[in-house]
C-alpha cells in the first residue's frame, strides 16, 4: 500500500478544543497505556504517524483505491509510529488495546474486519448526554461483556487480523470519542448510526489520547 502523505503528531494541540465539552477530558495517558501495555520502548515511541485519511473527519480513505469514504470518518485510525531513528513501523495484529478512561462496556457490535466495544464512562456534559468511546477493529478479550467495569488502562482487546480483507488494509485501531444522546439506546448502537449527529456528538480522538 503507498501512503501519500504523513503527518507526525507528538501531542495534542488542545487549544482549539470546545472546552464547554471536553474540559475533563485531557491528558488520558492513553498512548503511554499503550506503550506499557505493548511492551513498547518508551525512548523509542516518537509520536503517531497518520496519512489524511485516518485522521477525524477526513473523506478520504487510506487503503485500496484511496478513493472517497461513504462518510467522514469518524474516528482516529491508528497503526503507523515512528521510533527514536526516525523510522516508521506498525503496531501489528495482536496488539493490545487498552481503556480511555473507567467505565463500563455497554455494547460489542460487528465491523467490517472484527467487533467494536463501546464503554459509557463516568462523564456527562450541559445536556446530560453520556461519553463514550468505541474500539474499533478488535477481537475483544474472553471475558469482556456488556455490563463489565473496566478501569483506565486496562486491556480489553487485541487488533483484528486484517489479512481476510481484500482492501490490504493494514490492522489498526479505530478510536471513536463522543456524547451519545441520553434518547438512544444502546442496543439500537452502531456504525449505521454512530456517525449521525442525532446520535452521538463525536469528538476528535486525538485531542486527548495523549
């Protein structure tokens, strides 16, 4: 696969945040999770890579015909690093995906290379609408399900095996953050939906995923 373009991001610029929704929601430690959890070399983690269209928001996409997505994206695909040399390298299939913040898993739904776990966290804002954050792309762990606590940090799935794929996209991690409307269900959740306004004000992952 070609990737166009890079971007290299070392830390969130959160100065243009919408603080009215997003104040509690800085500094996640989430890449150090990460890092640990992988048995990633710290010294050696020099910042995320990403081409335009894993980015929030893009309507491109990175893989196959790198044409136009049916939608914005509306997440953060991560899978590209690179290191203290300056070369660019993969998480991999297996990787091990950890927790945002604490909560509990509300839904594990299918996508289109292996499931999504969404987890409701202990965060509401003005409306009372209720934070989520969705896992795209993974093979939860054994004994993950609706209704478990899980803290920051914690692992709770493995990248999905991408080879199935006939895109030769590469195993990634899909990050989706956003305020889920107190009117839906959860039940009723996912990729049809979650892109919808009406459904879930979603957020830009990498504003606090460092």
């Amino acid at each position: 696969m070609h990737l166009f373009e890079f971007t290299m991001v070392k830390g969130a610029d959160v100065d243009n945040m919408d603080f009215t929704r997003t104040l509690s929601l800085r500094n996640t430690g989430f890449t150090e999770f990460l890092i640990r959890k992988n048995a990633l070399d710290p010294g050696g983690f020099n910042g995320w890579v990403f081409c335009p269209g894993m980015l929030f928001n893009s309507t491109d996409k990175w893989w196959g015909d790198q044409g136009k997505r049916d939608k914005p994206h509306e997440g953060l695909d991560l899978c590209l690093y690179k290191d203290r040399e300056d070369k660019i390298l993969l998480l991999g299939e297996k990787a091990k995906v950890p927790v945002i913040y604490d909560g509990i898993v509300v839904g594990i739904v299918d996508d289109f290379l292996g499931k999504s776990v969404i987890i409701e966290h202990l965060f509401s804002d003005y409306d009372n609408n209720r934070l989520c954050s969705i896992y795209g792309h993974t093979i939860p762990e054994d004994t993950l399900c609706v209704g478990k606590i899980v803290k920051q940090g914690d692992v709770i799935a493995t990248l999905a095996d991408s080879n199935t794929s006939k895109t030769g996209i590469f195993p990634h991690l899909h990050i989706s953050l956003g305020w889920t409307s107190k009117e839906i269900s959860y039940d009723s959740l996912d990729w049809e939906n979650i892109g919808d306004p009406n459904t879930v004000t979603l957020l830009d992952p990498l504003q606090v995923i460092d």
